[in-house]
C-alpha cells in the first residue's frame, strides 16, 4: 500500500502546477527528489487526463540518480496496482517505464542519435569510446598537427611558439590548445565561437563584453569604497574620532566620485591612472582614540592598495598603449586559433575514420540533427519537430548544472519552441550548489530565469525552503554565513528570507532521565594553533587534533537520533564525516592520524587507482612482460607476490649478476637475474644461500618467460585474468587489509583490459603507453566499488562527492586552505562568453605584458572562483544533519582573532560582505569568521570559536579577545560532551562507493624526489592571497631570451644544452671517468675526447662541459679518495636501487659511492648554480639533505654496511660539501 505523505504548500505548489514553465529552486534537504517523483506520478496516474511515462523527458544528472528515480517510480506504480489491480493505466505505465526516458543529458542525445544516425552520415556501428583513448588519440593528433605546423616552417607559427612555449619544449602550447580546444566543444556553435573570440582583438575601442563587464565590476567596488569612506568621515567627525584626518578623506571622496561619474572605461581609467592620496594629516589630536585612528588608516589602506592593483594590472599604460598591445596579442590569438580549428578538425576526421564518438561528440551530433544555424538564425529539423510534438514535458534535475549546449538541446524537443507558449519545460535545482565549473556548467542560466520568473503567469518560480534534514541550528548557522556573504552584485545569487532555510523535521526533545542534560547545540569553529608546532604540517597537525576529537566523541557517548527505531543511540564511527575542499594530499593524511589512533577509516577518491599497490604490482609485471629490461619494474615486480624477493635478496641478485654476467651483454637487473638463475644448475656455487637463491631466480624468470611467450598469443584480458586470477593473487590480496576492495580494483583493471580490447588500439605496448597517457593527464580509474553500508568507518571525502549525502556529524576541516586561483594566473585564459585572453609577448623587446582583455578575464575569473567556493561551503554546511565543526589551522590565533573580530565589525556596520570586500576573500575562514565573532544579537544561530593549541586542550575565544582562563578550558572529552545533543540518523540510501587500500599500500614506487617534495611540502595560508597569485599572471614581466623554443635546427641559431640537460652530461663524464688517465688536466681533456671517440658522448653534450671542473674534482680531497678506492675496486658509479621503506617501494640512482675502511661513502654532483659562499652551500645542503638521507637509508638496506659520510660536491663552488 502507498502511504500518503504529507507535502508542504510549497511542494504542492511543484508537484501541481501546469501549463507552463516552472522553476523550483529547491535548498538543500528541501526534498525536491521526491517531489519531482511524485509530479511525474500525478502526470501519468492523473485521472481526467493522464500522460504516458514515455512521453515526458526527465533529465537526471548520472546514471544513478536516473535509476534511482525509475525505481521509486516503479514502486510508486506497483504499490497503487496493489491497490487497484484492474487498473489498465497502472499496467501501462509499468510496461512504457522500461523505455521512459528518464536518464542523462548524455544518453538522450545517444538515444536520438541511434534512431537518426543517417542524418548526420555517422556509421550504424559507432562505438562510444572512454576517456583513456580519448586522450590518446587526441594527444597522437596534436603531435601530429604540430609537426605539419613546423614543417611548414610560418613564422607566426614560430613566433606563437616562441611566445608560449614552455622552456624548451612546446608542452605549453600543447596544454593551451587543449584548453581551447576543450572550452569550445562546451559551445553549441563551435566556428562560430571561435570567430566571435577574434572579433575583440580587430576592434579599437573599449566597446566588447569583457571591457563592459570590468567597467561594472570596478564601479560596484569604488561605490562600496565611497560608503566606506562616508563612514570613514563620520568616525573622524566623533568625540574620540582623528579629525586631523578629515580633509585627507574629503580629498579622497572627491576622488572616487569622479571615478564613478566616468562616461566610459576610457575616462575611468584615465581618471584612476591620475589620481593620487593626500598625505593624512600629522597634527596631534590629543582627543582621538589610538585604535579608531589605526582602523581609519587600515580602511583607507585598503583603498590605497586597491588603486595600487588597478594602475598594476589594469591601467598600466594609456589607451594608445592598450589598443597597440591588443593589436599586436590579435596576430597571435589568430596563428592559435588557427591551430585550435585544425586540430579540431583533424581530431574530428580520425574518429569518424574509426567509428567512435565521444561523450561531447553525443551533444553536438544531436544538436546538428534538431537545429541548423542559417544567417544567424535557429532553424529547426523535421526530426526536432517531431520529437517536440511526441513529448508532452521537459523535466530538467540539477537544472543549475546545465550549460548552452544541453540548453539549445532540450529546448528544441520543447514544445514551448514548437507551439510559442510556455507550458512544457520543468526546471528543478539550487543555484547555491552550483559546484561544477571545471565541468563548464552555466549557473548563469538558472540565474537569468531566476531572476525572470514570477509567481504567477507563464513562467513561474516556486521557492522549497524548508529543510528536512538538519537541526535547527545548524540551518540557522548557515542561513547567518550566507547571508551576509552571498552578495547578489558580486556572484550573481542572493541571500534573502525568500531562500532562509527553515527547519522541517520533528526532532524529539531530550528526556533527562533517559539521556541526562541537554546541552549545547552550537556550531563550533575550532583553530588550530600551529604556533609551536616546527616540524610537522599543518595537514599532520590538523589530522592529529581531529583524531583526539573523534575519538572523544565516540568514547564519551554523545547521542544520536535513529529514526528508524526511533531511539537515541551512541554516535558510532559511520556517524561522522570528515569533508575537506579535496582529498588529494589530505585524505591520505587524516586516515593516517585516524587509524593510528585505532579509528577505521576510508577515504573517498575518484583517482588514486595506478598507485594503489595490487594495481602497481599487475603494471608492473605486464611491463616487464613487455620488456623486461625495464629496471624499475622488474625490481619491483622481483620484490612483489610474482618473486617474493626481499630487498636483500634483490641486492644479492646485483652482485652475484656484477660477477658472472656475460661480459658482451649489457649490465641490467634483467641480465643479472637470467646469469644468477643458472648458476645453481651449472654448479658454479655450493653456498646452500646462493643456490637457493639461483633457483628462486630460475623460478622466477621461467614465470615470466610464460608470461612473455602468452603474451604474443592471447588477448590483454586473459594475460591479465591469468596474472589475477590463476596465479592466486587475486586470493591473496584478498587476505590483506581492505582485501575487498583490492579485489574490486583488480576487477576494474580486468574490465579495462577487456574494453581497451575492443578499442582502436591493441597489443601490450599500447595498452601500458595508454596508462602512461592516462597518468600524464592526470585521467584515473576510479577504484572499484565495494560495499561500505555496515561498515563502522569515518569517511573522509570531498565537499563535491557529499552533494547529495547527510551525516548526523559533520566536520569541514582545511577552512584555512588558499582558493586555488592558478586558472586566473594561467597565459592563456578562456571563457565561454568571454573569449581568448592572453598576454602580449613583444618578441623583439623580449616583453610581455598582460592586455586588457586578460585584466579583464582575469579578475572574472577571481570572482567566479569565489562565487563557487561560496556555494561550496553552502553544500558542505548543510550536510549536516545534527552537529557541524569547521575547523582550520592558524599560525597565530592571537592575530586571527583580531583580524576576523575587525571584520566583523565591518561586517556588522555594512550589513552584507560588499563587493569589494567579497574580492578580498582567501579561504573559507575569511567568509566563516567575520559572522561568528559578530555580535550575537544580530545573529539567530549559535557559534562557539574556541582555539586548540594542542596539548589536549580547546580554550574558548572571548569577548576581549583573549583566550579563555583556566576554568573555561575545555578538554576533548568534555567537547564531545558539549556535543551532545537530540540527532537523528535515517538510514541512507546511497553511500559513496569506495574504500582505498591502507596506507601501507598506497604507492607501490615513490622516487626519492617525490619524497624530497613530499617532505618539503608548504600548506601555510600565506599563500592564498588572490592578489599575489593574479600579480603573477598580470603584471609587465621579461621574457627571458633563451625560453625560445622553435628547434634550432630550423631556426639556424647555435644549439645549446639545456641546464638540466647539463647536469646529465656532467653526471655522464663522472660515470666514465678513467681515474688513471684524469691525473691532470690534459688527461681530462683526453678522457672526455675518449668518450666522444666511443660513443659515450656526443660532440653537443663534450662541447657543454668545461674540462676544468672535472679537474677541480680529482683534485679535491673527494676526488682523492674515489681515485684510491677505484684502484681498490670498491667504487659503484650511477647505482639504481629500489628499497623498501615504512610500507613504500623507494626508487632513486646514487651517482658514486665507495666503500672506505669497511663503511660507506656517498657522493653526490650538484651542477646548480648558487651564491658563492656559506649562503651557497646552506642552500645546496637545504634542497637536498633529505634526498641524501634517503640514500644512505636504502644502502644500509641494500648492503648491511653503515654509510659514514654522505658529500655534496658542487661544481659551481668546486668543492665538496658534508651534508
């Protein structure tokens, strides 16, 4: 039987409206799932005029909502013919389910590219290709595009290179390409796109939507500055006010008001390059407040340094100046865009030959098949026609995440479009959680409907605030953030009562009897004080407080609702989440904090797969399959449950091959292990230890022969089976930690296997370059899915992959991390309305300087980013369903609190974040923290700051700014205690679907430079700010003139190495070096000629190394004792190893060690050039005391000997340096 629920007005209102198009902005908990459903079951189950399910369109976001929503219908159906079992419709709508059209934008448009393909000439046997050979075949066109480009030898083609290459490579036209390339397929009209990008430049005059839309930009700040300074003013004006500051501040007002009564860009910028800050007055005013005198100072600083960043970035030269640079960036906007179109066109052509359509190629095919574009105009097909007279509805889920295509798409199977009324498409979504601009969605689309809708007539906009998820408190919380920082002029979304949240599920009341005191149902916003933490990140010193906190939590009993059993119960680990902005860095590192204290955890990711270790050891072997003279992977498959070697043992197989190895074959891992395999059979050894390590080897190399001798035979999917599963691994990772989901990862890895099968690629070497491509563009599988619905785990996972998810507790950590505003700092910017934006490269006077339509692009950009991190915090905050923490790491919390407690000040005064201030915004505490500390009469949630400055302790920020005394310290336990409070937990009906392997397993192979950087990694909250990262992109900067990178040989210009191309070479002369002949510097000389004679060395790379150096070493006190001990024999020279180390496989190449009265030696060549001196030998010992100390830890292991001393010779100092 279907119960009858109970449907708000607002609901009602959604689910009955008809005849015409309606949008229902939908906040978050607000049920919109449900009422989607049950308008669809009112349509086809209505009784004076039903609809049949197969003619509605209902457009989901994935796959799984879309199946989702065809199941709850479906149980909808089959629980009212229940009821009803005669009832013919019922039995109908049941049968027309399975062929409904309820699914993704994606599938629709393959589902009418199935029944039209010949009217767009596709092959009936098209075949959807994945990402991986997306990319490679993208990737083979450009190189091959690129190669015509430079035979053709044009010099804008040189000079486009030239300009935004990359060092010594093209890799940064081939990454702007791309770029460009992938911006335009989100366009319905792609030719069409990229004139109208060209149009900008030809134009001399400010009148376009880039310079438009700065003008607006720069005017909604200055009158944000000019109702700051009015303010400002009125201080002065008071009893304890500066009044001596008056006349500077008057003298300014002037200023900004004839900035803002400019006519045009041309006068504002003209206005602001001329103006200038009267000197505040230094007459003593006995009267004025000190602190009101250094807030007045601050506020006009910041007007100061606002000014400061226009004439920077924006108005650097007069409009002469504006217009040449524009004229000169044209030209080379035009040699790109001429590459862009044929690399789209050739990549097009290739799959067309192949039979193979892309996801975005489903868009477009489908949109040629409904809409032509002729003289400007949309002309519609047959086909569109038809479709749009077959459905009576469009429904549209998640309506804030489509873009332009989907849009044009879907409204021409409309009947709005077909019969001129507007009574058929149906919008659903929530601006506020617009979170997928790097996906190119068009929140701006909801926007302009939003903002167009009314209550009544054809357009209609419904509002469901009520949420039925989260405690009071918790929505109120957020409605006090977001509605003082969602400022409608700056993001283009408002925050007013209209789309408040209100409460709507019953929470019981505690009872004290049952469950003791009720306590505080705050927010709590915890700063982590990293003050006297020296060596740990602010990653580990985050991770390790929210693992004491959690811990609390759990082990002190803090409640939660059931509402299943309709029961509180103790919070247990599956009630707590950890969302962080993104895993990648930080997942890793809190489960670690996590399970060190005994808490299961999972991280979730959709990328981490080719690292995770069963998946390493799988490539691993398929590589040597392929060429076993890979080194590294042999070790590591040597190493891995193929070989069951220990590090030992490896080492042992390096020595042993070193002495009976062939001395006419090359001396590899490969050729060791094939020598020490037989010397048990050939009776070269008796040692019990050796032979049974020869027959290990023996076992070892036949496994792998089979493998090899298979692999020219079966298919990549049966190699792989008979690697996962005959060989037993499969079982046997199954046996480890997390075991279930290693097998999941193994499972995907075979599903690959078998579709790469059916791809336009074959054999081995291709499929393992496809991987290599995949990792290059950071692609990734995503993990295989195991089932986590029982399991008693904290997840941690990103703010994106919890959309749609609630948690009775919810953490945010990482408050204090920087927005990411690198794509506002990239050279070349791209926008989808905007167009192309770079900077000018003056190749003679080797300048580049950003042109006004970067300047533009660039601060959009900004502002976008903000406006979405805005909506990001909205998702995160409203996951929670009882509890929500937000915690973040500060350097000084002293400090902190006194910025944030300035702003909200300002805040209090303004009433809004103003545009102005919005610019300013770093991280997520910069939008939390000025609400908490205001004045709580303005606010109707509760906050509750305290600091944590570690030793298990959280102290409470009051009012003065001081931390709390010792009475109002409050301990982790007692935190959790203050947790406590009524939650419920409803059952959820999805998890996300992934469990990583532990921590142990993670990498199979880190380099010691991965590791080097690891160590070195810098999270500190300096490096946030907007205004550094969009200076970099934006101010005048020198080219340097050897960054050109059109190949010389075409050029004609004299070919030079590299830097690090002579750091090789250098690093090669020291492997060759015959000491016996190097005793001077003649000999030198005749050595490295020797090296050219035979081929070790070209004439390039003899002609890049001063023989001096080489020199200077032999004779120095290192260069001495190498000598002695090659004469002694115990000198290893370019020595790879792999070792195993806390869990990770550690690859790296020592460049010389020896052996000295029993111990070890390391040398180590840096040819970097530094300052001369202590400075330069301090840095050299910085940048690399870690890689050396990685060194001597994989010796010991490898060798058993102590390694005494490890050296850094620099041949820039010419001497050696104990490190």
């Amino acid at each position: 039987m279907r119960m009858e629920r109970k449907w708000t007005p607002a609901q009602k209102s959604a689910i009955d409206t008809r005849d015409c198009n309606v949008l229902v902005s939908a906040a978050a908990g607000s049920g919109k799932t449900a009422v989607l459903v049950e308008r669809i079951i009112s349509m086809i189950t209505a009784p004076d005029k039903n609809i049949d399910i197969d003619r509605l369109v209902v457009v989901t976001f994935t796959k799984a909502a879309a199946a989702q929503m065809k199941d709850k219908i479906r149980k909808a159906l089959d629980s009212m013919l229940d009821e009803n079992p005669g009832d013919v419709n019922l039995l109908r709508q049941i049968t027309l389910l399975n062929n409904a059209q309820i699914t993704t934008i994606d599938s629709f448009c393959l589902w009418i590219i199935r029944n039209h393909f010949p009217e767009v000439n596709l092959d009936p046997g098209f075949r959807i290709m994945d990402e991986g050979e997306k990319k490679l075949i993208e990737n083979d066109v450009l190189e091959d595009v690129l190669e015509e480009f430079y035979a053709e030898a044009d010099e804008e083609f040189f000079n486009l290179v030239d300009a935004f290459g990359m060092g010594r490579d093209d890799s940064g036209l081939v990454s702007i390409i791309d770029k460009i390339y992938r911006f335009s397929r989100s366009n319905p009209w792609i030719d069409e796109w990229f004139d109208e990008c060209m149009l900008v430049y030809d134009d001399e005059t400010y009148d376009n939507p880039a310079i438009k839309e700065l003008y607006d930009s720069i005017k909604n700040a200055l009158l944000d500055y000019r109702d700051k300074y009015n303010r400002l003013v009125d201080i002065c004006s008071e009893p304890a006010g500066p009044a001596a500051y008056t006349g500077a501040l008057q003298s300014d007002l002037l200023g900004i008001n004839e900035m803002i009564n400019s006519q045009d860009f041309g006068e504002l910028g003209r206005r602001i390059r001329i103006f200038s800050f009267e000197a505040l007055s230094r007459k003593k005013d006995a009267g004025a407040d000190p602190d009101i005198k250094e807030y007045v100072k601050g506020q006009r600083k910041l007007f100061k340094d606002y000014i400061g960043r226009l004439n920077d970035k924006i108005f650097l030269k007069d409009d002469d100046g504006i217009f040449e640079d524009m004229q000169g960036a044209g030209i080379q906007i035009r040699t790109l865009l001429k590459v862009a179109k044929v690399y789209a066109k050739r990549v097009s052509e290739v799959k067309r030959e192949k039979g193979i359509i892309d996801f975005n190629d489903m868009e477009h095919l489908a949109l040629s098949i409904l809409v032509k574009k002729e003289d400007g105009k949309l002309v519609y097909t047959e086909t569109a026609d038809k479709l749009a007279d077959r459905f009576e509805e469009i429904l549209i889920d998640e309506y804030q995440d489509s873009n332009q295509l989907q849009e044009v798409i879907l409204n021409a199977v409309s009947k709005t479009r077909l019969l001129g009324v507007n009574n058929n498409i149906y919008m659903v979504g929530d601006v506020k959680q617009s979170i997928y601009k790097f996906r190119l969605a068009c929140p701006e689309l909801f926007i302009e409907k939003y903002d167009t809708y009314g209550e009544t007539g054809d357009n209609v906009r419904i509002e469901l605030q009520k949420n039925f998820r989260s405690r009071e408190n918790v929505l109120e919380c957020a409605n006090d953030v977001f509605s003082h920082i969602m400022n409608k002029n700056f993001s283009g979304i408002g925050y007013d009562e209209s789309v408040r949240l209100n409460a709507g599920f019953p929470y019981p009341e505690y009872s004290d009897s049952n469950y003791g005191d009720e306590v505080n149902k705050s927010t709590d916003v915890i700063l982590i004080s990293s003050e006297n933490e020296e060596e740990a990140t602010t990653r580990e010193i985050e991770a390790d407080r929210l693992a004491k906190l959690i811990e609390g939590i759990v082990s002190s009993g803090v409640n939660v609702y059931d509402a299943d059993e309709n029961v509180y119960r103790p919070a247990e680990y599956r009630d707590i989440v950890i969302l962080t902005r993104s895993v990648t860095g930080w997942a890793d590192t809190f489960a670690d904090a996590l399970m060190d204290r005994g808490i299961p955890a999972y991280t979730d990711s959709s990328t981490g797969y080719f690292s995770v270790r069963e998946i390493q050891v799988i490539l691993s072997m398929l590589t040597i399959v392929d060429n076993p003279v890979q080194e590294i992977s042999l070790a590591a498959a040597m190493m891995s449950y193929f070989g069951g070697f220990t590090a030992a043992e490896l080492g042992m197989v390096r020595k042993l091959g070193r002495e009976y190895v062939d001395k006419n074959v090359h001396n590899n891992l490969y050729e060791h292990l094939k020598a020490v395999a037989v010397l048990g059979e050939a009776g070269k050894v008796q040692e019990p230890d050796v032979k049974q390590l020869s027959g290990k080897c023996a076992l070892f190399l036949a496994k792998l022969t089979e493998y090899r001798d298979k692999s020219s035979v079966e298919s990549l999917y049966d190699l792989c089976w008979e690697m996962i599963y005959d060989s037993g691994y499969y079982d046997y990772v199954g046996t480890m930690p997390a075991g279930a989901q290693r097998q999941a990862n193994l499972n995907v890895l075979l599903e690959r296997a078998a579709g790469y099968g059916k791809s336009s690629y074959s054999g081995l070497f291709n499929f393992l370059r496809y991987i290599e491509r995949l990792k290059k563009f950071d692609e990734d599988f995503a993990e295989g899915a195991a089932s986590l619905d029982n399991e008693n785990l904290v997840r941690i996972m990103s703010i994106h992959k919890s959309k749609g998810l609630e948690f009775p507790i919810v953490i945010l950590a990482g408050a204090h991390k920087s927005i990411n505003f690198m794509d506002a700092t990239a050279p070349v910017l791209v926008d989808q309305n905007l167009g192309i934006a770079v900077d000018y490269v003056d190749l003679e006077r080797r300048t580049k300087t950003p042109t006004i339509i970067k300047g533009a692009m660039a601060r959009r950009i900004v502002r976008e980013s903000i406006s979405e991190e805005e909506r990001l915090l909205y998702v995160a905050m409203t996951r929670a369903r009882e509890k929500l923490i937000i915690t973040g790491v500060v350097k000084d919390a002293d400090k902190t609190l006194e910025k944030y407690r300035g702003s909200a000040k300002q805040l209090e005064a303004d009433g809004m974040l103003s545009f102005a201030d919005s610019e300013n915004i770093k991280n997520y505490l910069d939008m939390i923290m000025p609400v908490c500390l205001m004045d709580s009469d303005k606010l109707k949630g509760s906050f509750k700051v305290m600091v944590d400055a570690g030793e298990d302790s959280l102290a409470d920020a009051d009012e003065s700014g001081e931390l709390a005394g010792v009475a109002n310290v409050v301990g982790i336990g007692e935190l959790a205690d203050e947790i406590k409070e009524a939650v419920s937990y409803p059952l959820l009906d999805e998890l996300p679907e992934y469990v990583p392997a532990d921590n142990a397993a993670g990498r199979m192979k880190l380099t010691v430079s991965q590791l080097k950087a690891m160590q070195a990694d810098d999270d500190s909250e300096e490096n946030a700010y907007m205004d550094e990262s969009v200076k970099a992109a934006l101010k005048k900067e020198e080219c340097d003139e050897t960054n050109s990178i059109i190949p010389k040989f075409i050029s004609g210009e004299e070919v030079q190495l590299a830097a690090n191309e002579r750091g090789s070479t250098y690093h090669r002369v020291m492997e060759c070096l015959d000491y016996s002949v190097s005793v001077n510097l003649d000999g030198v000389k005749a050595d490295i000629n020797r090296m050219l004679e035979t081929g070790k060395m070209n004439e390039l790379q003899v002609k890049s190394v001063n023989p001096w150096d080489i020199y200077t070493f032999v004779q120095s006190d290192t260069g001495r004792r190498v000598a002695n001990a090659v004469n002694c024999g115990s000198v290893r020279r370019e020595q790879p190893f792999v070792f195993e180390y806390e869990g990770q496989l550690i690859q790296g190449i020592i460049d010389l060690y020896f052996e000295e009265d029993g111990e070890l030696v390391i040398v180590d060549y840096k040819t970097d050039r530094v300052m001369k001196g202590k400075a330069g030998e301090k840095e050299l010992v910085k940048r690399y005391a870690i890689q050396l100390d990685y060194y001597a830890k994989a010796l010991a292991q490898l060798t058993g000997k102590t390694v005494k001393e490890k050296i850094i010779y620099s041949f820039a100092l010419e001497k050696e340096i104990m490190c």
